[in-house]
C-alpha cells in the first residue's frame, strides 16, 4: 500500500489507469456527441471504436504491470519514458487510440533498453549527457533513429498482444510525431 508520501507524489507524476474511470469518460463523449448532433448512428461509432481502444488500453497497461512499468496519465504531450524510474508518462487529454499508441511507442523505447547486454546502436542518443556530443549530428540522428525503431518496436508489440488498432490511424500519429524530429535532426547546426 502506498504511503501518504508515496501517494501525493504519484499524483504529481498524474493519474494511473482506472478501467472503469475511462470507461465512464467514453460514455460521457458518446452523450455530449449526441448533443452536438451527432447522429446517433456516428457516436455509437465513435463510442464503440473509443471503447475498444480502452480495451486496448487496459492490455497494454497489464503488459507494463507485469514488467515493473508504472503508466501515469497527466497533461502533457503525447508520452514520455523514463527508464530509471521505470515508469511512462501518457497524454490524459488524448483520446485513448492516441494514448494507445502513444503507450506502445513509449513501450517500444522500453524495449530497446531492456537488455543491456545487447549491443545498443543508439549509444550516441538519449544516454549521452557529454555537450560535445550532444549538439553534433550524429547525436540528434541517433536520437531519431531510436524513435524510429521504437515505433516499429511497439508496433510488434500490438501485434503480439493482439491489440486490435487501425493501423492507417497509427500511421497517421507515427508520421506526425516523427515529423519534429525529423525537422530537429535535420536544420540544427551542430555547435563546436
């Protein structure tokens, strides 16, 4: 059981996941949909595709419980993994296929650096605290190469939870994401 300490300093890092909780909030956009005017027909749809990703949602969690990840839900961009604390932080105000596939990206980072035996191609990325490096190409090309390869990692990952997600739809959220690293590797002058 967590302690008082414990308990205000997870609600700093956010909201952890409540099935039910998210279940209550897709109820809620099916109505307000409906008072938007929404034919009934479309937010039953959107209700539906919502309510499977939370499903979604909820197996990808339970895959992160069972290796000692610890999945917030706080205001913020998109998702962010933090391997010495061993926990990840999603978007709570995305909608849940975008924080599906936020969790599976930031999943995809986790396991690139499960194994530490394994030869890591990206030791000029993330891991490198040295300025003389951090400004240089070839560090921000590292850097977007592990995202890279963390997209494709959680998208194996769907896969084999059998998570059932519209993969036009995580294409669409792969590409924009990318999009500002891309940019970032790209126009940065390197520093000397």
């Amino acid at each position: 059981m967590l302690t008082s300490a414990a308990e205000q300093a997870a609600q700093q890092k956010g909201r952890l996941f409540d099935l039910s909780f998210w279940k209550e909030r897709v109820q809620k956009r099916y109505k307000s949909n409906l008072k938007k005017g929404y034919s009934p027909e479309y937010a039953m749809a959107i209700y539906l595709m919502e309510l499977a990703n939370v499903k979604n949602l909820d197996k990808l969690i339970r895959w992160c419980n069972k290796r000692g990840l610890t999945v917030y839900f706080k205001r913020h961009e998109n998702g962010t993994y933090d391997e010495c604390f061993k926990s990840i932080m999603i978007a709570a105000n995305a909608s849940p296929i975008k924080q599906v596939v936020y969790l599976l990206h930031e999943c995809g980072h986790h396991l690139i650096h499960q194994h530490p035996g394994e030869p890591n191609r990206f030791l000029m990325g993330y891991d490198q605290t040295d300025p003389r490096i951090t400004r240089t190409f070839q560090h921000r090309l590292a850097c977007l190469e592990e995202e890279m390869e963390a997209w494709q990692r959680g998208r194996s990952l769907a896969k084999k939870l059998r998570l059932r997600i519209d993969e036009d739809v995580l294409e669409l959220i792969r590409l924009n994401c990318l999009k500002s690293y891309i940019t970032w590797t790209a126009k940065k002058k390197d520093k000397k």
